[in-house]
C-alpha cells in the first residue's frame, strides 16, 4: 500500500490501481496522498528531554519544543542559553544519522544529496510557477512573504526526487532583527560527512546551514536570533501543527472537493502547489 501511495502522489495516473483511485480534482488526491505517506514515515520518541544539554538527537530535539511558540523560546531564554542551543542543534546536524533502507515508490530512497542535487531542487522551486509568481499570493496591507509555502515546496521536491523522507528538514530563525520580520524558515536536506544544505530563495542560492545561521544571523537586532530544526511536516513557528487543510487551504478535509480560491488567505498558493507537484512526473529521482 505505501508504494502505490506514493506512486499515485507522484501524479502516475497510469499506475493508480487497486483500492486508491484519482478524484476529478487531482491536487487534492496528491495532497491527501502524500499526507498519509508522511503520516507512515514520521518518526517520533517518547523521549522528551527537559533541557538542550540532555538531547541526543534531532528526534529529541523536536519532542523538546513540545508545541510551544518559538517567539516564546527565544524570548524566555538568556543570550548565553540561546547561544548555547543553536551551538547545541548544529552539533545535533553534524552528527545526525537517519533510517537506513527506507523506500519510496517502492524504489530506494537516496539518504543524503550532493550539491549539485541540491542545485536541482533549488531549480526546482525557483521554477514553480507558485514562485515565479508569488506577488499574485500577497494580500493588500499584508507582507506574507511564503518562506514557509517555499519550505514546503523543497519538503514535497525532495520527496518526489527520492530523498529519504528522514533526511528533510525544515529550519528557522526567529527573534527581531533590523531588516525583515521575526522569523525566516526554510528546507534543509541532509548533504555528505555532517553536511545539510539549505534550500532558500531569499538566500538566493544553496548553502550549508553553517553559512546560512551566519547570514542570516547578521540581521540580529539586539537580541541573539534562534536557530531551530524541526521535522518538515510543521507548518509555522507558533504551534508544533503539522500540515492540514485548515492552515494550507481554509478548508475541512472532508469538504475539499469545495474549495474556494476566494476563501483560501493564502489565494490558492498551496492549491497550486499540489497542482504543480501533480502534473510533474519529470522530477526524476536522484
């Protein structure tokens, strides 16, 4: 079952078989197709450490921000403690293992990229037409900005391209700074020897997460900037909610079929997302 989920969640209509069938509006199957293959793979601990020096992992680590707020966080922690947690999550990145002989599509899964693979999906989100064309998202008298639909949008490329779904990230930076808002999220994929690379157009390119904590860490106001990573699926930086219809499109699961563009806040940004994802099987595996 999970490698003809993933099979129809890759838009191959050709091999939609057996119980699971393509609904007329096909974003919504991908979307509800990939959402139970993330559901299968999310790993999780009972592990809940109570502090950064007693985390082990990246698993840990998430489990350690429960759902709290990351303003919150960095707002209660000193400067030396925040220090000492970003210091702690790239300790946490170098020495990060993942699942080994996990498979997609029934196929095996790469556990880490290259940078030249990391280039591609770069390309690939900068050739979305959701990212080619993100001021058509924007609201009047609101700077959204989407790094986190753009965050989502590496998290679904590198699935479709047949990276372990244990070696995608999402991480943030959160605390006031002089020249953008609050916070800045982007995804991260697991490179070769400790790397991860992070795939950001406001970066305007792929960097290491080293190098971009440190430019993006430049912009601190007075306070130290946060670093956090998390698991992928979390959709923002209030609450630890993972994707769902509410916050991607502004509409209950069961009423899909329903969806408005002129009720979505986010003007059909993720509809169009999933739509993208749908129609494109020329994102070949790596």
């Amino acid at each position: 079952m999970r490698w003809l989920i993933l099979a129809l969640f890759l838009g191959l209509s050709s091999c939609a078989r057996g119980p699971i069938s393509r609904a007329p509006s096909s974003w919504d199957t991908c979307y509800n197709i990939l959402k139970s293959l993330l559901d299968e793979t999310r790993k999780t601990t009972e592990i809940v450490p109570s502090s950064f020096d007693r985390v082990s992992s990246l698993v840990e680590l998430d489990s350690l921000y429960k759902n709290d707020s990351m303003f919150d966080w960095q707002a209660r922690l000193t400067q030396q403690e925040i220090i000492e947690a970003n210091n702690k999550t790239l300790e946490l990145l170098n020495s990060a293992t993942v699942p080994q002989g996990v498979k997609t599509f029934d196929e095996d899964t790469v556990d880490h990229i290259t940078k030249g693979q990391a280039k591609k999906l770069f390309d690939d989100m900068m050739e979305s037409p959701c990212v080619k064309r993100i001021g058509l998202y924007e609201r009047p008298g609101a700077d959204i900005g989407y790094c986190f639909g753009k965050a989502t949008l590496v998290h679904m490329t590198a699935l479709m391209r047949g990276v372990n779904p244990h070696s995608i990230k999402k991480i943030w930076i959160v605390g006031e700074t002089t020249n953008w808002w609050g916070h800045h999220v982007a995804g991260l994929v697991r490179g070769p020897n400790g790397k991860w690379w992070v795939i950001d157009r406001d970066a305007g390119q792929v960097m290491t997460a080293k190098s971009w904590i440190n430019a993006f860490g430049a912009s601190k106001k007075d306070k130290e900037l946060m670093i956090f990573v998390t698991n992928p699926e979390r959709f923002g930086p209030e609450n630890s909610k993972t994707y769902n219809t509410f916050d991607l499109f502004n509409t209950p699961a069961d009423k899909l079929e329903n969806y408005r563009p002129s009720r979505d806040y986010y003007k059909g940004f993720f509809r169009d997302l999933f739509k993208w994802l749908d129609k494109n099987p020329h994102l070949s595996r790596f």
